[in-house]
C-alpha cells in the first residue's frame, strides 16, 4: 500500500486496476474471509494470464487512464510467485515493445498474509520490480486477536508468529507501507491495543475496517464506541498523531451528504476489471463466484470474446442516491459511511446492485461519535500547547 503522498503524485492517482485472481487457495482459513469459496485446484495458467494482458494492451483507446495497477490476489498470491513474475515480466516487455503510455506508469500491487514474504523467489521478485511494487502484509494486531481469525486451514494453529517475524523486513523494503487490519464481532475488546502493538513493531499506517457483512450483535456498536475512545485517549496521550495514522479517525467523517454536489459511488466496482483462472472478467472480484454466498457470479466476459459492455453498463451508472436508502440518503452522518458493491449485491433481495446493504449502520455511528472526541480532545490540546508557546 503506497502512502498518501506518492499516490497523489503517481499519476494524480488515476489509475487502471486491473486484477489477477492467481489461486484460490491460501494457507489460511481465517473466520472473517468472504472468499466462501476457496480452494486448491482453481489456478491461473500462463496461457490465460498471457492472453489477459494482450487483451488490455491491445485496446490502448479503451484502457486510456493514464496509469495502471496490476494487481494480484488469490487467496494467497505469493502461492503462485513464479507466475506472477512471469506476467509481470511479460507486461514490462509488452509496454516497452508497443511503446504503450504506460511504460513507465505502473504499479504491480499485493495484499498477502505475509508468511512466505521471506522466501527466496518472493525476495528475487521484491529486489528485480521494487521501484514499482506496493506490498500490504496483513497482520492483525497483539498475537490474541491476530490468532483469533487468522489461523491454518489444516491445523487451526494461530499464524501471529509466522507472520510478525517477517515484519521487519517488510518494513526495511518498505517503510511507508501499511497494514490492513479487519474487525468482526468477536475482536472488538482487542482494537485498542492491537493498533498500538502494530504501532511498536514501527508500522506507521494502519487501515483498519469493520466486516460488510450482517454479523453485528446487540451491543457491539457500544462496546467499538468505548474502544475507538481508549484507543483515541492512547493516541493523543502519547503523541502517536504526530508520526502514526489510524484509518478509524479522519476529519472528514460524519457530515452530510448531498445527492449532487456529494454523490460519487464508494467503491470502483465497474471501473476495474478481474480476471479469474477460467480467463472470465468480473467487475471487481467482489463478483467471482468464490465471493459470493447467495448469488451467482456476474461476468461481464472473458479473454476469448471480450466486456459485454451491456453486463457492464449498470456499473457505469452507479452512485451513491441511486443505491441508497432514503434514511441514509438524509443521514446526517453519511459521509465516511462505506459500502462494499458485491457484499450489496449478495446480501440483496433480487439480484440487483441498488440494494446497498446496511449491516454496518450502527457500527458507523459508533465510530463517528468516537471520532469526534478524538478530534475536540487533539484540537483542544494542540490549543492549549500553543498557549504556551
């Protein structure tokens, strides 16, 4: 994951993402994952793989942003590093060769769970494309909640310690690099301190979300308030705002929204585009069958005969009024409130993608009262600091 800074000047940010599910199989079976549908035997070949990347390259005028991101996921992509490098060597040699616009603006992109980071052909990959890769390992928090959710499908055992040892050197390649952090149900007791633990083994950017789906049980909502509080008490006590980020607090959160001025769709479903092992194109991976619980996938085409623009055209359409509940249409915390397209579509009454779903509502709320104490608390104490001056 790229800080702030370089993705604002990388291209403006506008880039293409264009994603390579690579596997479906991972080492992990962690209680919070929506891939439902995981396994060992669905596997990207090279022959697909290749005929993907002619596709998008050989359509320079309908892939015109001016940047892109390959990025690749699986399950567990670094499963299949030695594809991986072979596709990314073959994009760098196909930009080069068709002097495509973007030779030089490209970023190859993983989420991974960080436990084979430090293998050989990973090192070799991460040393040959560093100037143009953004890696995110995923670790959870305190070895307590880490080993909650995240544990081996075959044996059940914990994987805090597989991953946490590979951390530093992570961070010795990539030290503006975050983490992502997911809470469920069960882990809210563990938010406060799991962000500092992440915040001592010297990982400066935690992006850290609540679960889309309906999990939520009475009284989570109070119990995520009082922990954002204490973290946000840690955080200003201890100074941590000047050098650290939560993605729980932002000063942009909680206002209200208009359906004009203020009406862009949360996600870039539509706007990016998979492909599976089979060589068919979602419009994000949130929509492969292996995402979903009680829809059937929506594919808006393949290598062989391209986008079927109309399976497509609804996305291209989507915002955020057209989607919305009249109560969160007139919310008068709407703005920070997210919303996952595919986990809208699964949850959904019909198979329809302007159903948004609203599991997460409470949760929000919860989170925009503890950020507005974090944020009265920090201005009145950098208030009091420049009285002293």
């Amino acid at each position: 994951m790229e800080n702030s800074k370089e993705k604002s000047s990388w291209k403006s940010g506008m880039a293409k993402n264009i994603t390579f599910i690579v596997t479906k199989d991972c080492q992990l079976a962690c209680k919070y994952c929506y891939l439902v549908g995981k396994n060992s035997k669905e596997r990207m070949s090279w022959e697909v793989a290749k005929q993907a990347v002619d596709y998008v390259l050989c359509r320079e005028d309908e892939f015109s942003e001016e940047s892109v991101i390959w990025d690749f996921i699986g399950g567990e992509p670094f499963l299949e590093i030695g594809l991986i490098d072979r596709i990314c060597d073959y994009i760098k040699v196909e930009l080069f060769k068709r002097n495509h616009h973007w030779f030089d603006a490209y970023r190859f992109s993983f989420s991974t769970n960080g436990i084979n980071y430090h293998e050989e052909k990973v090192q070799q990959f991460i040393l040959k494309n560093k100037e143009h890769l953004s890696i995110g390992v995923t670790i959870d928090g305190t070895e307590l909640k880490h080993d909650l959710n995240r544990m081996y499908k075959a044996s059940g055992r914990g994987s805090y310690k597989d991953v946490v040892r590979n951390i530093p050197l992570w961070l010795s390649q990539f030290p503006n690099a975050g983490t992502k952090v997911t809470i469920s149900s069960a882990d809210i007791p563990y938010i406060k301190e799991s962000v500092l633990h992440l915040y001592s083994l010297g990982i400066h950017e935690v992006n850290i979300n609540c679960v889309f789906e309906d999990v939520w049980k009475s009284e989570d909502d109070v119990l995520f308030e009082e922990q954002l509080m204490m973290l946000a008490d840690a955080i200003i006590d201890n100074g941590y705002y000047r050098d650290y980020s939560c993605s729980f607090f932002g000063e942009h959160l909680g206002k209200p929204l208009d359906c004009k001025l203020q009406n862009q769709n949360w996600c870039g479903a539509g706007m990016m585009l998979a492909v599976d092992a089979m060589g068919n194109f979602y419009p994000c991976t949130r929509f492969a069958q292996y995402s979903l619980r009680n829809k059937k996938a929506w594919i808006i085409g393949n290598i062989h005969d391209g986008i079927d623009k109309n399976k497509l055209r609804p996305f291209l359409t989507l915002d955020r009024c057209t989607q919305s509940t009249k109560e969160c249409i007139d919310c008068e915390v709407a703005s920070g409130c997210a919303w996952c397209q595919g986990e809208n579509y699964d949850a959904a009454d019909t198979p329809t993608i302007y159903q948004r779903s609203t599991a997460i509502c409470k949760m929000h709320k919860a989170r925009v009262r503890a950020n507005n104490y974090y944020w009265n608390r920090l201005f009145r104490k950098l208030e009091s600091e420049d009285g002293q001056c």
